[in-house]
C-alpha cells in the first residue's frame, strides 16, 4: 500500500502544468523579459533568460520572416483563417521555451484593422477603431490561435493587443486629465473606440475554445499606466490579467531625446502632459499609483495586476537609476513584471546586456543580411537592476 501511495504521488507531482492550473501561475510576483526579435529565438535565447533567473517571456511574433503579408494573419486587411507555415513556426519557438522552463505570454503587435506601424511604413492604423467590423475578425483570429494553443504547456496567458491606442485619434489627449478621460469615455463607451467591449468580445471569442487560459488586456493610450482610469469597471472574465507599461517620462527614456543636443537627464525637469515636471523616484512612484488605485477601486487582486514593459535607453546616463527606481516601486507592491527587452536582434536601445557603449558595425551587418545578431552579451551595471532581482533558481 505504502508503495503504491508514493508512486502515485510521484505520478502526480509529474503532470504537466494543465490549463486550468494557470492562473495559479500568477498567484505569486513573476518577473521575466520581452522577446520582440526580427528571427525566431533559438534555444540559446530561451536558455540564457532563464539562466537569469526569469519565469516568463512575453513573446511577440510581428517581425519574423512571413509567409504572407502579416505573422499567422494572413492579412490584416482580411482575416480568413491562420497562416499554416506561420503557425509551425510558432509552435517551434514555444517548444523551446517551454524546454528551457519558461512560460510564455503571446503578444501580437497586429489584429485585423489594426496593422503594427513598423510593419505599416511607419503609418498609424486606425481601422479597428472605426468599424467593428474589424472586431469580429479579431475575435475570428483569437478563436483560431486559442483552438490552436491551448494545450501547448508553455503558455500562461493571452495578451489580446500590444498597446492599443483607440483613443489617439478619438479626441482624447495622452495623460489626460482623470475626469477628461471619464467623459471621453461616457461618449466612446458603445462605438468601435470602446475598448473594454472589444475585450469582452474577444475574451467571449476565446472562451468558446479555451475556458481556462489567462487573458492578459493593455490599458489604453498605448497601455498608459494612467489609462485603466476611466474603465467603469473590470472584464466580467475572472481569469483577466491587467497589464500597463511604464516608459514614463517617455521625453526621457526614449530614443528621440538622445538625438537632442541637449537630452534631457533622469532625474530632472521633464515635459509631460504638457508641462515640465520633475521627474525622479517618488514621481514614479506617484504615477504607477494609479493603477494600483484602479485596481483597488475595482477589486481586482494585485496579482492580477502586471507591468508588462518597461525601460529606458541603455545609454541615457540616469538609465540605471530609473530602472531601479522603477524596479523599487514594482517589487514594493508585488506586481508581475517584463524588461523590455531581451537581446533584441533589430534594436539595442534597451538591450542592457550590451553597456552603454554603441554597437559594432557587424549589428547592423546582420540586420541588413537577415543573419544571426553576432554581439556577445554579459552582465553590466546597466543590467544590475533588472538581473539581480531576477535571482536564478
């Protein structure tokens, strides 16, 4: 008896994660990294984020070599159905990392109607946000890749849109005002730039073929962590995932402000909102306060709340100081978290594995001849905010 009690427990104790095991995934803080390369990642890639110590890898696809117009759409334009090819290619990458032990969160830069602008000519695109027609095709699409990867082991949720902006082109500012934004919405609410029902819509979508997986939802603007603050109320779906990015002040973190001639410094006077403000670690706090408030407000648990991006150009002086500070107020309130990015092969503005030092020739080489990125990488004081709290296992 005692012998058949033991090998049952071992049995059991080896059962694949299931689906419906996964929120339980979010239970505790997860911290991992951004994956948004040109090629697929191989598993070298998997394996060094995991080395690190990351428990997940938000995975986006928009970039990798096509079998058609758009990743796994076919066409933006016109969704009919999956790219088969693409679809293989796909399943390949979540087998690897789900052989390095990571789970992986699917983060699509596109839906239909809603084409990425690096893969637009740099063209923002409004049309999901126009004509609801687009909706059912982007609830077409979820149903087809949730029947698809639902049982695949590494997936642990859904993030239905990578930063959706239905209001960019709807009369609302950015970082507008809290009761602005509130009335905006009490006139949105019901047309095609009304965010959470084109969420309810896609999560119904999803749960016609997988009632189990989490689903992560950006807020708005461009997932703002001020966005959520209009939102009456969250999803009705109790396996929901709120997730914001913080690259607040983007004056400062971003690309454009190292090409001026005076770029402007973290900590310091930053514009934002339309005012300059002193930017340092207790205005971060201050702002990422309003998630949090959303959420309690809400009664949405804090580990259903997540930051799914954040960072700042390697090579901006304070970088290292507003990753920490950053880092501060996440792990203070136990929210899940990804670093943008992990050795991205297209892009080193925020790959800080690489110092603060400019890439050799031979990164753009690659690029240009659609090869392998060629840079080793290490750990660097750039990196040490982010790494020394991934803490390897």
């Amino acid at each position: 008896m005692r012998h058949w009690i033991f090998a049952s427990l071992f049995a059991f104790l080896a059962l694949p994660v299931t689906a419906a095991d996964l929120i339980s995934f979010w239970d505790m803080p997860r911290h991992g990294g951004n994956s948004f390369n040109r090629l697929a990642p191989d598993q070298a890639y998997f394996n060094a984020l995991r080395a690190y110590g990351a428990t997940w890898v938000r995975l986006s696809y928009d970039k990798w070599q096509l079998a058609q117009r758009d990743f796994l759409l076919g066409s933006a334009d016109d969704y009919q159905g999956l790219a088969a090819t693409d679809l293989v290619q796909l399943r390949a990458v979540l087998d690897r990392a789900h052989r390095a032990g990571l789970k992986v969160v699917i983060a699509p830069l596109s839906l239909p109607g809603m084409r990425w602008s690096q893969n637009n000519q740099g063209q923002f695109d409004d049309r999901l946000w126009q004509d609801k027609r687009y909706w059912s095709q982007a609830a077409a699409f979820w149903r087809d890749l949730a029947r698809e990867l639902k049982d695949h082991p590494a997936i642990a949720a859904y993030n239905l849109i990578n930063e959706p902006a239905p209001e960019k082109q709807g009369g609302l500012a950015e970082h507008a005002a809290p009761e602005q934004m509130k009335r905006w919405y009490a006139q949105a609410q019901g047309s095609a730039r009304d965010l959470p029902a084109l969420y309810e819509q896609l999560v119904a979508a999803i749960r016609e073929q997988d009632p189990d997986t989490p689903i992560m939802v950006d807020a708005g603007w461009y997932a703002a962590a001020d966005a959520f603050g209009y939102w009456p109320a969250p999803l009705t779906d109790s396996r929901v995932l709120y997730s914001v990015h913080m690259y607040e002040p983007y004056s400062a973190t971003s690309a454009p402000n190292m090409t001026r001639k005076q770029p402007f410094a973290y900590p310091g006077p930053v514009p934002f909102a339309g005012l300059t403000q002193q930017w340092d670690g207790q205005r971060v706090q201050q702002y990422l306060q309003q998630p949090l408030a959303w959420s309690e407000a809400m009664h949405v648990p804090r580990s259903r709340l997540v930051v799914g991006e954040f960072g700042c150009m390697r090579r901006l002086p304070g970088c290292q100081r507003y990753l920490e500070d950053v880092l501060t107020v996440l792990d203070s309130n136990k929210l899940h978290w990804a670093f943008y990015s992990f050795r991205e092969d297209s892009w080193d503005g925020m790959d800080y594995e690489l110092g603060s030092a400019k890439v050799p020739w031979r990164y753009w080489q690659a690029i240009d001849q659609g090869a392998r990125d060629p840079l080793a990488r290490k750990a660097t004081a750039e990196f040490e905010p982010i790494s020394k709290r991934l803490k390897p296992e």
